[in-house]
C-alpha cells in the first residue's frame, strides 16, 4: 500500500504579530476604555491604575458630571429662599395655624404650643374642686411605690419584734420541725430549718423547736449548720445554752456519751472561740459543779482537736487565773500537752497567778490530777522556768509545801536534775 501523507495542521498566524506599532497602540487604548472587540478576543494585561487613573475622561462622564452640578445648584437655591420664608420661630408660614384671634398653635420641631388667655379665678376653684384639692399630688413611680411597700413591711417587723409576736404560721411550721427533729435520724433537714442562722431572732425561733427533745443525729446535724453560719458570738450561745446541755445530760444519764453528741463538740471546734467560751471555759467555772466524768470526757475531744495557739493561749490564760476546779486542771494538763509555744506573759501567769497561790493553801491535800497537771507543765516549759531563778524559787518552796510520793520526785528532776538526784540518794541512805 502507498504511504498516506499527512497533512500539517495550518497554524493561524496571530493577527498582531505583523501589524503597525501604532496600530497595536491605538488598539490597547480602544480595548482599556471599552472592553475587548466584537470578534470575543480577551486581552489580559497588568495596568497600573494610579499611572492612567485622572489622564483622560470621556464625553459621556464629563456630561454627567456637569448635569449633576446643575442639579446640585438648584437645590441649594431652593433650600436658600425656603430659609428666607421662615419665621422668628424657625416654622415655615404655611404650618403657622391661626385657630382664634387669642389663641395660636405653633408648631417647633414636633412640639405645639397653645397660646391661651389664663383661668379666671372662678375656673381655677372649679378646676382645683374637680381635682380634690388645692394642689395637685405628685405622680409616683414604680421605685417609689416598691420603697414604700418595703418600708412599710420593715416597721411591722421592727413592732412585731419588740412586741414579741411572731406570725401564727411561722409558730405552727417551727413547731412541726421541732416534731421532725424529735425522731430524726438520717436524711435531708427542712428548708424552714437551715435558715435559722440567717434571722434576727434566730433563738426565739429554734427555741420553738424545742431543742431538749432532738435526738443525737438532729443535734449532730444542727451543730454543722450553726458552726458554720454563725459568727463566734451567736455560735458561743448556742453551744452553750443547747449543746453543753445536751451533752451534760446523756452522760448524767447514761454515764457516758452518745458518739453523735461526741461528734457535735469535735465538729464545734472549727469555730475555736465560740467552743472555748461557749464549752470549755463553763464547765471550769466553780458554780458549774463539773462532774469527773464530764471533764474527762469533753478533755479527751480537746485531746483529738487541733486549734491555733492564740485561741489556746487565751484560754490557758482565763482558767489559770480563775478559781481553781478540778475540771481546770483536767483542761489545763491537756492544753499543755499539745506543746504550744506559749508567750512569755502566759507562762508568767500561769507560774505566779496559778500555782504561787498553792503555797499558802493549807485546807486539805490537793487532787493528783493537780499533781499530774504541774508535772505536764513542767516537762514542756522546763527551759523557759530553768532560767528564771524567780521561778525556780516558787516551785521549790511549792514542792515543799504540796509533794506526791512519786509524781513530786519527778518535778524535781525535771527542775534540778543533779542535785535532786543526790537529794534522792542522800535520803534513801538517811533511811537505811
């Protein structure tokens, strides 16, 4: 078979390549102003604007631009002889509307006023008849109305206070929570309850509960509510005048005590103070007839809390320089266990306002719990007394005054080490 030729595919010449250089540059003017020709060609190029922008401008813009200045003109002349129509008052005449020969409404940027003649005398009684009165009341507002309404309920709670009334409904709920709380043992407290430390007369509330009949979880659970949203002051009564009670006699009763009850007065520790004043400080008073067993027990919750040392310094300051009981020195002996770092003055005062004033007690041989208590004090305050001759000197002539048989010799070791051991040998010879 012959060999096909093939044909070469024509390649259209570019339609630019062999034209004028004036012709290609009247072109790219024309294709700039008015978009690429008829015959679809696009031409892309990269015109800088700011070198054409403001050069050359046509007929049909510059026409525009003059017919709008004219227009711009006329406006500005109409608004001129439209200011030169208007009156004093700065209204056009036309809104000017006479009504009356005396009377005349103006209207000024949406308002109107009415020039009138005034009332007679006659029409100004009338009018001040229809009114109620010779003045008119001033109009009051929703805030106004609000203070008034709560003012008004602040004086009838101020008069019920000091007339010692509480509303009938508020004694009927308290006292129901009162039933609640007398066979309480587990669970959620009433609302109505939990918002007893937030009232003014928070004790004439809770006494409606009557708080001698709660059990040990009820009293528990209030203890957690009043230690904590009671300030050390309302705190201090209620430990006093209802947990102490409490406490006092479930272990007169049972000689011992419920563990919620032990519970309550570890958990009203938290407000130091409150439980010094409120508990410890009461039952070391002489009239408080603190029993033994009360002592030991509320000292053994002292044992097991941890309160800051300025709290515990005041304390062992108020029962050193009271009258001395037996509870005191049950309170004092585990103060000074837990090590404090006493100041100089607490010290001070519980060598020469405490235990100077022993010296000339004659009546009858003191407790050992007394003997126990100056052996605590002596074993954690020794450097502090050793230095001081002053206090050397009292409890010496202490020792010789009230002695133990066996906690005595060891304050004396703790004091003079040497020379009370050769004192001890001297007289085990003596007796031999």
């Amino acid at each position: 078979m012959p060999k096909v030729t093939k044909q070469k595919r024509k390649v259209k010449p570019d339609s630019n390549k062999h034209e004028a250089l004036g012709d290609v540059m009247s072109l790219d003017t024309e294709i700039q102003k008015y978009g690429t020709l008829s015959s679809g060609r696009r031409v892309k190029r990269k015109i800088k604007s700011k070198e054409y922008e403001g050069e050359f401008m046509d007929k049909k813009t510059s026409k525009r631009i003059l017919e709008l200045s004219r227009e711009q003109i006329l406006e500005e002349s109409e608004l001129k002889e439209n200011d030169e129509d208007k009156d004093d008052f700065g209204s056009n005449s036309s809104t000017k509307i006479e009504i009356e020969e005396d009377d005349e409404v103006i209207h000024q940027d949406g308002y109107v006023d009415i020039k009138s003649p005034g009332l007679s005398e006659d029409q100004e009684a009338l009018v001040s008849n229809v009114l109620g009165g010779n003045r008119m009341e001033e109009r009051l507002n929703l805030a106004d109305i609000i203070l008034a309404k709560i003012e008004e309920k602040q004086k009838m709670e101020i008069s019920r206070e000091v007339q010692g009334e509480l509303p009938p409904k508020v004694v009927q709920v308290y006292t129901d929570i009162g039933k609640i709380l007398s066979r309480y043992t587990a669970g959620k407290l009433p609302k109505a309850f939990k918002i007893i430390p937030s009232l003014s007369n928070w004790e004439e509330i809770l006494w409606l509960t009557r708080p001698d009949l709660w059990t040990p979880q009820a009293m528990f659970a209030a203890t957690r509510i009043f230690a904590s949203n009671l300030n050390p002051k309302m705190a201090q009564r209620f430990f006093n005048m209802v947990l102490l009670d409490a406490v006092r006699i479930d272990i007169h009763q049972n000689t011992k005590l419920n563990y919620h009850y032990y519970q309550s007065i570890l958990k009203a520790s938290y407000k130091p103070a409150a439980f010094f004043k409120g508990i410890i400080l009461p039952l070391a008073q002489h009239d408080a007839s603190c029993a033994l067993r009360e002592g030991l027990i509320i000292a053994s919750c002292l044992k097991k809390i941890s309160i800051p040392m300025h709290h515990s310094a005041v304390a062992i300051l108020k029962l050193s320089t009271g009258r001395y009981t037996l509870s005191a020195s049950i309170f004092l002996k585990e103060l000074f266990n837990k090590k404090y770092s006493l100041p100089p003055a607490v010290i001070q005062s519980v060598v020469k306002e405490h235990y100077a004033k022993f010296i000339d007690y004659d009546s009858s041989p003191l407790p050992v719990l007394w003997h126990q208590c100056l052996l605590v004090f002596v074993q954690r305050y020794k450097e502090e007394i050793k230095t001081n001759d002053e206090y050397k000197q009292i409890f010496k002539t202490l020792m010789k005054k009230h002695s133990h048989d066996k906690i005595t010799k060891e304050i004396r070791r703790e004091l003079f080490e040497n020379a009370a051991w050769t004192e001890e040998r001297n007289t085990n010879a003596m007796d031999l």
